[in-house]
C-alpha cells in the first residue's frame, strides 16, 4: 500500500515529463505484483481490468495493498463511473478510461474523479477506507488532493483523433495513450497498426500533444523492451512495457512450438507450414 506523498511524486514525475516506465497485469497474481516492485525500476503498475480477466474489485485492493508501488486500473467504458470510483477507495491510485469518443467523453472522465462541488461537476463523493492513498474523506486536504490522481485516456476512436487539439489542453488529464489497435479496427484496417491512415492519426495525437500549452504526457503502449529506444529517441519519456498474460503465452506457445517440432505426430499446421499451437492469449 502507498503513501500519499508516493502518488504524489508520480503525479508530479508524469506531468513534468521525467522517465516513467510502467507494465500490465492482467492476471489475478499477487507474486507478479510483488516481483515487479523488486525490481526497483517501474514508477507504477497498470492493472487490466477491461479485458474480461479475473481481476475483481476484491483482488484491485489485494493488489494495492500488497504494491509498493502505485496501482493505475485499466478499466471497461461500460459503468466507468462506478468502477472508477471503486477502484479509488480500495486503493487505486488511478485510472485509464478507454473509448473516449470526443472532448466531452473526456471531460465527463476527469469529472468522474473530481469532488462534488457546488462551483463544479465532479463525481465523487466524500467516501474513503484505510486502503484509499488520498487524504481522510471530509478532511480539509480531501478535495484538493484529487488533483494528484492519475487519469490516463486512451485515444483510439477517430472521434478523439479528430478533437485531439481541444482533449489535450482539458485540464486533470494526466496523461494519454496510444490506442493504435483499436484504431485500425475502427478505421477499417483491423490489425495493420501500420496502415498509413492508421499512423497519419497517431501522427496527428503526437503532435498535439507536442503542442499542448499545458503540457501532457503521451504514452506508447509495447510488449518487448526492444521497442523503447525507437520512442526514446522521439522523446517519448512515459513508457508501458510488457504484460504479464502476453509474455507468459508467447512463451508457452514458443516452447509448444518446438515440442511440435520435435515430435511432429498428429500436429495441425498453419498455411506456412508452421505447428499450429492454439491459446486464450494469442500473440500479435
């Protein structure tokens, strides 16, 4: 479980553009929490609620309770607001909404972790446990301290592509993330992330974000480590790396893969020839 001045230093590291590398856990294992935070160099972990996996609200606050590290949930548009605020009191330290449509999609987001307040529209109300890293609810330093939550969008429906330049000057947005997947699913390129539409839109996300006169950070979404430098040397400092489910498969299926060519009895084969090795978590 964190402190409130830990979420505090990563809110400031991300909103001044500091080194800050991330990873995801999707599945429902608290060794996975406890491994990353030894490490010593992840600023934060995401876990993935949207992706129909295990986690349950019960095992979010096992989780924070059991990092060191600051907890960002990754979770489903359907009842965000909800799961958002949930996510906070048992001791999230953040939130990724996903499928923002338009400004107003993101507006409503920040809203949704922002104080009910007669001079505003916030969400929240004065609720809080022992687990939460904010402040005592209904202290006087509650309400202040919502500020330093971290709320990240994905960008990865044309409507927020082509609102960009207004989403990036919205106040409370920590920070956003590439959703190149889901875009060329949308653009009617489903899978070709490098489709030139595909990357004329990301193009036009990283440089509104280069432009913002309030500063934001954009962060890349990669499963190898080999990936990074490429975004480093753009200047992208905000970095997710790797999934625990995905990299756990890819070496299950690689393993398999040579199993399959070592006996090579009663293997289907794909059209390239290659044994065909089924799983839940396929890799792209």
């Amino acid at each position: 479980m964190i402190t409130y001045s830990q979420l505090q230093d990563l809110h400031e590291q991300i909103k001044t553009g500091k080194p800050v590398f991330s990873t995801r856990v999707q599945l429902n294992a608290l060794d996975t929490i406890a491994m990353i935070c030894s490490t010593g160099q992840f600023g934060y972990i995401e876990l993935v609620e949207e992706y129909g996996s295990p986690l349950t609200i019960e095992t979010i606050n096992r989780a924070c309770a059991v990092s060191s590290l600051p907890v960002i949930v990754k979770i489903n548009r359907q009842n965000q607001e909800s799961i958002a605020q949930n996510c906070i009191t048992v001791g999230a330290s953040g939130i990724l909404f996903v499928e923002a449509a338009s400004a107003d999609d993101v507006r409503h987001c920040v809203n949704i972790l922002r104080p009910a307040s007669v001079n505003g529209d916030g969400l929240y109300g004065a609720k809080g446990t022992v687990f939460c890293p904010l402040p005592g609810a209904g202290s006087p330093e509650f309400p202040d301290s919502f500020n330093h939550l971290i709320i990240a969008v994905m960008i990865e429906r044309m409507g927020a592509v082509d609102e960009i330049e207004e989403i990036v000057e919205i106040e409370g947005v920590s920070t956003l993330v590439l959703g190149a997947t889901d875009l060329s699913l949308e653009m009617g390129h489903s899978g070709n992330t490098g489709h030139v539409d595909v990357q004329a839109a990301l193009a036009k996300v990283a440089a509104a974000a280069q432009k913002s006169k309030k500063g934001i950070s954009l962060r890349p979404e990669m499963q190898s480590f080999d990936a990074v430098k490429s975004y480093w040397d753009q200047g992208y400092r905000h970095f997710s790396v790797g999934m625990d489910a995905t990299t756990l498969s890819a070496y299950y299926r690689s393993a398999a893969k040579g199993i399959a060519q070592l006996s090579d009895g009663g293997v289907g084969h794909d059209p390239m020839g290659e044994p065909k090795i089924e799983g839940i978590y396929p890799v792209a």
